[in-house]
C-alpha cells in the first residue's frame, strides 16, 4: 500500500514537473520575435504550398497564364470622316461602361481643311477590343480610307502575378500569427511594442501587395488599344494645289526681294570696289613706272 501511495506521488510529482517545465519554456520564449517569425511563417507557407501543389498523385499542377495584350492601328481617311470615326470609337466605349472599356486619351488636330490627325487610347476587355478590330477594316472602306497598320504584342505576367500572390499569402499568415501572438501571450511592454510595429509594417507590405496585385490583374483583364487616325489625300484637291498658287501669290513678292537683295550686295559692296580702283591707280601710276625705270637696260 505504501508502495502504490509513493508511485502515485512521484507520478504527480513528475507531471507537475512536467507542466512546470512546459510553463517554463513557454514563458521563457520572447514574445515578439519580427524576424524569426516572419521567416517561421514564409518557410511554413512555402512547405504547404509546395505539399498543396505537389500533391499525393505526382503530377504537376496546370498553371494558369496571364497575358497582358497591346494593339495598335493605323488608319487613313478622308479629312472630313477623321472626326466622326473618332468620335464614334469613344461612343462606342463609353456605351460599354466603365466594366468593359475606359477612355485614357484621345485629341484631334485639324492643321488645315485638306489635313488633320488624330489619336484614341482606350483599355477594354479582349472580346470587346477583339469585336472592334474584326470589323475596323470594312469601317475604314466604308469611310473611303484604308487600314494602314495593325499590330498586337503580348506580354506574360504569370511569374509576377503567380510570385506576387504568393508573397501576400505568406504576409497574410504571417499577419494571422502575429495577431494571435498579441492576444494570447501578454508580455512586457516591450516585447508588445515590437509585436505591433512588425504588424504595421506587415499590413502595410500587404496594402501594397494587394494594390499591385490588382493593377497587374487590370493589365490582364484591360487590353490596351491605340488607334492613330491619318489624312488621306486627295490629288486633285485644293490643298495639292496650294503650292503652285502660293508660288504665284509670291511672285511680285519674291521679285523684289531679289532685286533687294542686288541693291543691298551693290551698297556693301561699292566702297570696296573705289577702294581697290585706287590702289590699282596708284600702282598703275606712281609705283609701277618708277620700278621700270630702276630696271638695267639689257644687255
């Protein structure tokens, strides 16, 4: 009996050792760790993102692509059809809906009345874009002008999206753990002061995250156009002609100032010319004879 009684005891005894214990290096762990946690919390969240996507079969997972797509095109029309085919593009978009195609920029230069140009970016969606540009040529041949140039570039936004989101997950839990680190383990004030600026600045990296996140995301969703509008002349036009009136409106204009010019070449050039004269006299006259004179005669 008093056998079973000091088995009882110690077996008390080492569990109250053991709770002690565990008490003790409970406490004895630092509250607010940033750093090790942080790299506790990216390390975890790797493992479970590499044991979720690896998963039992051995098989890799298919991966999403995000492509980010640009067109550009170029049309020549008559002067008079530039304005409204601009202007119907923008109505176009604006009766989409903010959702579907935004307006950025678009201007309109009329240099003449035989010559304007004339710009419009816009971001929409790829089936809305796609609509458009399916039937950009027959407009253009409708308005008597031509397509002069389309192009479409890509651009893979998948590593940036994928690493991007994969960064905010582990914030995210990095965040979680550290709010229940401050209401589960009251500590000094500063351990607390520490936990809390680390959390500020987590959720400040994740405000960032996110707010990138979402303009690569716009990129992919938002194709962007740009449409550059052109005159296309007429050869028989006022305008084709304007140079040969403008040669003869100038005629009596240009005469003048030829003749201007002769005069003015004359002034400048007159005191020069007495100049010269006189010195060619005198050496005719005075220089030269004397020279000839001071000669031997020959022999």
């Amino acid at each position: 009996m008093k056998f079973g009684i000091s088995l009882t005891a110690a077996a008390a005894a080492l569990l109250l050792a053991g709770c002690g214990s565990e008490r003790g290096s409970y406490e004895s762990r630092p509250m607010a760790a940033p750093v090790e946690a942080m790299k506790m919390a990216d390390a975890s969240y790797m493992m479970e993102a590499a044991e979720g996507s690896g998963g039992s079969s051995g098989e890799a997972p298919s991966a999403a692509q995000y492509i980010a797509y640009a067109h550009s095109v170029g049309m020549r029309l008559p002067v008079k059809a530039i304005e409204p085919t601009l202007q119907g593009h923008v109505n176009a978009c604006n009766a989409a809906g903010p959702s579907v195609c935004i307006v950025t920029n678009s201007y309109l230069n009329s240099y003449s009345e035989d010559e304007a140009s004339g710009a419009l970016n816009l971001r929409a969606s790829p089936a809305w874009i796609e609509k458009l540009l399916s039937g950009i040529e027959a407009e253009a041949a409708a308005a008597r002008g031509e397509v002069t140039s389309r192009q479409t570039t890509a651009e893979d936004l998948t590593v940036s999206i994928v690493d991007t989101d994969a960064r905010l997950k582990a914030l995210e839990t990095l965040r979680g753990r550290l709010e229940q680190l401050l209401a589960s383990r009251p500590g000094e004030l500063k351990d607390v002061l520490e936990t809390e600026r680390e959390l500020a600045r987590v959720n400040g990296e994740i405000d960032s995250l996110k707010s990138t996140l979402a303009a690569l995301r716009q990129r992919v969703d938002m194709s962007q156009l740009s449409i550059n509008y052109e005159t296309k002349r007429n050869p028989v036009s006022q305008g084709a002609l304007s140079p040969l009136g403008d040669a003869f409106g100038s005629f009596f204009y240009n005469l003048a100032s030829a003749i201007a010019a002769v005069v003015t070449a004359f002034a400048v050039g007159l005191p020069w010319l007495l100049l010269i004269g006189a010195l060619l006299w005198i050496w005719l006259r005075l220089i030269w004879p004397r020279i000839r004179r001071k000669k031997p005669p020959a022999a």
